[in-house]
C-alpha cells in the first residue's frame, strides 16, 4: 500500500512533480558544475596565473648574508657570488619536480657598445631562450619563453647555442637597430636576431644566450639568479610555520604540500650554496585570485541550491493543500503522523535522487564546457562526486519539503476531510 501512495502521486501529479524535478535537476545541474570545478580548479588556474612570470628566485646563499658590527654592514661592495650552471638541471630533482613549469637563469655583465663613433655602457643579460636540459633520463626545454610569456619579440629568438642577441625597444630606438643589424659590443660583432619588448628594465638592455655573457665575464659556468616558476597552493596558517619548528609526520605534512616555501627550501637543497625565496607579490596575488574564484563558486553553488528547495517547498506546499483530503482520510484509518510524514518524505525523496542523477549528467556536461571554454582542457569528475551530489539534493529537497509537510501531519482529519484547513 506504501508504495502504491508514491507510485499513484507520481501518476496522478505528472505536472506538479515534473515542475519540482525540474527545480532540483536545474539546481544540482549548477551545483554539479561549481563543485567540479572547483576540485579541479587549483592547478588549472595556477597555469593561468603563470603568465604573471615566476614565483621563486634562486640567488646564492653568500647574497642572504649580511655582516654588521656597530651598525655598520661589513658585506663588500661585490656583485656577489654566483651559482653553478651545472647545478640548474636538479631543479628537476626536487619532490615537486612535476610542479615546476620553467627556469631562467640570469647573468647580468655590464659591456660597451660601439656606435656612430662612440662608447656607451650597456647591461648585457644572458638567460635561457629555450634551452634543452637533460636531468637523468628526463629531457626538458625551459627558459625566458616559459617564465616571461609577456615578452615579445620583433623579429626571431636567438639560438641558445648561438651568439645573436635581443635589443630591448628603448636602447634600440637609441642605437637605430633593427633586426639583422650587426651589433658591436666591447669589440666583438653580434647580430642582432630581434627587438625584444618586455615592458621592464630588459627595453634598456642586450638579452643574449647565457654562454655568451659569460664569455664577456670570463667566467664560465657563472649564473647571478635563476627564475622559477611552480604551480602552488596558496598560502594557509599551517604554511606560515617555521619548518625547524616542526617534526615528524608535521613537517613531513608541511614538506610534502607545494606550498611556495615548501618548494624555495627544496630548491635550496638542491642546488649547493643557494638560497631561494618566493616573490610575495605574484604568490600572494595568485592566493588572492583563488580564494575569490573559489568564494564565489561557493556562493553560486548556493544560490541555486536555495533557489531549487523554494521551488521544491512552493510545489510540496501546492500538492499538499490538494491532497488534504487524502491526508485526512489517511489519519482517519488510523495513520500516524509517523507515516503521514514518511510518505511524503518518500516521494520528495524519490523526486530528488531522480533530479540528482539527471541534474549530475547535465553539470558533468557543463562543467567540461566550462573548462574547455575557459581553461582550454577538461574537468576531471572524480566518481565520489556522484554520492555527494545526490546527497545534496536529497537535503535540498527535505529542506524545501519541511515545513509543508509538518503542516500536513497536523491536519485535523475532520476539517481536512470536509476540504477545510
């Protein structure tokens, strides 16, 4: 008989019951969507943010260190130590190796030019363009082009392996290079592949292969910094923590999460007398971003979970008043509140496991819209995902159901019967 009551409601109120369907499959739809992206949207967004550059710098670890006496600072006036190239390939080498997206390293090395006639000092920068790497049997490629994507180059990028140059736009308009001119610097011709626009400090300066400012120092092997990029996760309480602070199975936690001073002491160990350090305006930014991307996909996930158990408590409240007459006629053989009330928990069940599942296979197809449409790559549903969603209609539509159907146990069968409320 229970069960007849549900399948005859479903029968007998196709309309009503598809209209609530509708409310909750809509609401789950969205809530589907939000939540999947929002399990997957971490890295998704951090390879977005990677286009602001790198978000750990690597310097030698004699640069960290500062020498006072009487408030005097003892530090000699050097441009300091300098760090192996050698070494740069262990990058590679870290726990999160995989995290790491690119490296550039730098060596500034002050030089002169020739032109019309006359000398003038230039910083010359050596990096990587897009330079090969082997570490063990992983073969990479990294450099400017992967940690300075806003870099943009009027010409063609030099060879790492060559000895043309990039002239930044400012001291190109200076000089009146263009690309395929022939460069005279500290007595030694370079071409000049490409006017390079970066919107810094490198429109004043000579952008050539590492190797190449190396030669003009007289010292091979010599990198001055070196720019990192990683995917991590933004910064917490926990990931505030002093490290020598921690032990055990904590700091294994605090080691073993890409946080960005996580990784900067990985880097550190990796790479022999270095110290690295995040850059806290692009860490903190990218946090920033994600707590708010984050904050307001919880808020529209909300939104249409309330939206759907109005419409569900609208539809109870409406099919309630038109079944009074059966709820009273039901108490009148004797039913209980108990029962009165399981019924229509049945049916607002039934209701929301049916809208669940429709509404989890329409978010799971708009959540690989939105990240196809956005991050240019799919959404990952993890299966746990399909439980906890029908979970959440099912509390979406007790929610919406509640009040209606605590009027309905407390209808007096007499009044309910003769149609009065």
């Amino acid at each position: 008989m229970f069960v007849r009551l549900v399948y005859e409601s479903f029968r007998r109120q196709q309309r009503r019951k598809l209209l609530a369907g509708a409310a909750i499959t809509l609401g789950v739809t969205v809530a589907t969507a939000m939540i999947a992206v929002a399990t997957d949207i971490g890295d998704k967004i951090n390879r977005e943010l990677r286009t602001i550059g790198a978000n750990l710098v690597v310097t030698p670890q004699e640069d960290s260190l500062d020498v006072e006496l009487g408030g005097v600072n003892l530090k000699p006036p050097s441009d300091g130590a300098f760090l192996n190239e050698a070494d740069l390939p262990k990058i590679k080498g870290i726990f999160w190796h995989n995290n790491i997206t690119g490296f550039a390293p730098m060596l500034p090395v002050t030089a002169a030019v020739e032109h019309a006639g006359r000398r003038q000092d230039a910083t010359l920068l050596g990096t990587y363009f897009a330079k090969q790497l082997k570490y063990g049997t992983e073969v990479f490629t990294t450099g400017v082009r992967n940690t300075h994507p806003w870099w943009k180059v009027s010409g063609s990028w030099p060879n790492d392996d060559s000895g043309d140059v990039l002239v930044g736009e400012r001291l190109a308009a200076q000089l009146d290079n263009k690309p395929g001119d022939t460069l005279n610097i500290s007595g030694r011709q370079v071409k000049v592949s490409g006017i390079l626009s970066s919107g810094g400090a490198e429109d004043d300066e000579i952008v050539a292969p590492l190797s190449l400012a190396q030669q003009f120092l007289g010292k091979p092997g010599a990198v001055r910094r070196v720019y990192v990029s990683a995917l991590t996760k933004p910064e917490d309480a926990f990931a505030r923590r002093d490290p020598k602070s921690l032990s055990g199975a904590i700091y294994d936690r605090w080691y073993c999460t890409p946080y960005p001073q996580a990784i900067a002491l990985q880097l550190t160990e990796a790479i022999p007398h270095s110290n690295a350090t995040q850059i806290r305006q692009v860490s903190q930014n990218e946090g920033a971003v994600l707590t708010r991307i984050e904050g307001l996909i919880f808020l529209i996930t909300l939104a249409a979970l309330f939206a759907s158990a109005l419409a569900v408590s609208a539809a109870m409240a409406t099919t309630i008043f038109e079944r009074r007459a059966e709820v009273g006629l039901m108490k009148a053989l004797g039913a209980g509140k108990l029962i009165v009330a399981s019924v229509f928990f049945a049916e607002a069940a039934l209701l929301a496991l049916l809208g669940g599942i429709a509404g989890f296979g329409i978010g799971t197809v708009l959540a690989h819209q939105i990240g196809h449409s956005i991050f240019n790559s799919d959404i990952a549903i993890p299966p746990v995902l399909l439980p906890v969603i029908l979970a959440i209609a099912v509390i979406v539509t007790f929610a919406g159901s509640a009040a209606a159907i605590r009027r309905a146990v407390k209808l007096d069968p007499v009044f309910a019967l003769r149609g009065e409320l």
